[in-house]
C-alpha cells in the first residue's frame, strides 16, 4: 500500500492589490509586533526596494532615523560604496557599517575552502583600504557567517523585539518560494536562532521587473554598478 505524503506547502493566490501596497501592509505589520525595525542592506536592487518601502513606512509613523546593517565584504564594487555613502548621509537612516572576517565559502580554492573579508591578519591582501565609516570591532564576533552573526549583533545592540527586514524574494529560488507558501498568516516572518529576533521578507511576492519598476516610478536613488553591468 502507498501512503501518500502530507502535503506541507500551499498553493499562491492572485489579488487585485499591486506589490507595493502589499509590502507598506508587510513593513506596518512589522512596526506593529517588534519594538525595533532595522533592514539588512546590501546596496542591491532587492535590499534597495526594502529600504525605500520601509523608509517611506518611517516617514509615515514618525519612526525615524532608521535602523540600517551594511555588512561590507570588501570585494566590492566602487559604486557600491559611493551609493552607501549616499545612503550614509541621509538623515532619515542610521547606518551599522560592518567590516569584520565573516566566513564566507572561496569557489576558487579546495585548498582554502574559506575566505575572511577584513582579514586584521593579513591586511597586505586587502583590496581597499578600510573605510572610515567601519565597525570593526563587535563583542562576541567569532568569525562567523553573516546569516548566523546578524541575529546575534541585533540581539547585542537593541533592546526588546527586533525585525530584520531583507530583500528575499519567492521569484529567486525554489527554496525561498518553498518556505514562503508553508503557513497563511505572517508567511513571510521567521523566527531567529536568537529567541526575539526575527526575519521580515516584505517584499517576497516582487519579481525582478517590479524591482527596477519602483526606482523609476518613485525616483528612489539605486547602485549605479547595475548600470555598468548592464552596459556589459
């Protein structure tokens, strides 16, 4: 006899109300369950949709200046940083800029499967000098991954609950689309190894054309690298 497996995701449905809308309603929702909002920002195009939405939700509930973690990892592109500075000067933003060796996987050796941005031990291989913005030195840090530290420096650093807003999208990946479509309500929040941290994805139902719509329509500043790739 073939049992058939329980089915542990459901199906998407299609409204009437465009993303946008529904990401304000996400990042609302968001200021309503946690007492602190900080957005995980890259100076990408998705993390860069997380920020505008959630800075125009600021604005609207007096909520400002904005919590905002850079994780700098060195090997970055020179308009990158010149767009995080623009984002650094920005009154309605405060801005974590993090340099520290977080682990991160080396594709280009299996004799060093690992490398370390910000490696204090070996600062000759830098490929830029440090930035005068950095956080350098952070309690507790013992060169972990960024996903498995930023829980742990948001516990560190603010009190209460805490939503981490990212720029995940279902559109990405099977995995992504997959632990989105497990529960109905509040599907796109989880919970952190840290007990009162947790993540915020308002903009997962977004697809690539939406995230390059919204800069245009609202005028919202991006990273001027996307311009030289598209140039290539």
């Amino acid at each position: 006899m073939v049992i058939a497996k329980k089915r542990r995701t459901r199906d998407t449905t299609n409204t009437d109300q465009d993303v946008y809308t529904l990401a304000v309603e996400r990042v609302n929702r968001a200021y309503d369950l946690f007492d602190t909002i900080v957005v995980s920002f890259s100076g990408g195009k998705d993390s860069t949709a997380v920020l505008n939405v959630t800075l125009d939700v600021a604005r609207e509930r007096g909520k400002l200046p904005l919590e905002v973690m850079f994780f700098d990892e060195e090997c970055v592109a020179p308009e990158t940083i010149d767009y995080m500075r623009r984002v650094n000067a920005s009154p309605e933003i405060n801005l974590h800029w993090l340099c520290l060796p977080v682990m991160h996987r080396n594709a280009c050796s299996t004799a060093s499967p690992y490398w370390y941005p910000w490696d204090a031990d070996c600062p000759e291989l830098w490929v830029r000098d440090l930035p005068p913005e950095a956080i350098t030195t952070v309690h507790g840090f013992n060169r972990q991954t960024i996903p498995d530290f930023s829980p742990q420096w948001l516990g560190q650093t603010f009190t209460g609950t805490i939503g981490l807003l990212m720029g995940i999208r279902a559109d990405e990946s099977l995995i992504r689309r997959r632990g989105l479509t497990i529960r109905l309500k509040d599907n796109y929040i989880t919970q952190t190894k840290v007990k009162h941290v947790y993540y915020v994805k308002p903009i997962y139902d977004w697809r690539t054309a939406d995230v390059w719509t919204a800069p245009k329509m609202f005028g919202w500043d991006y990273n001027r690298a996307y311009d030289l790739m598209e140039k290539a």
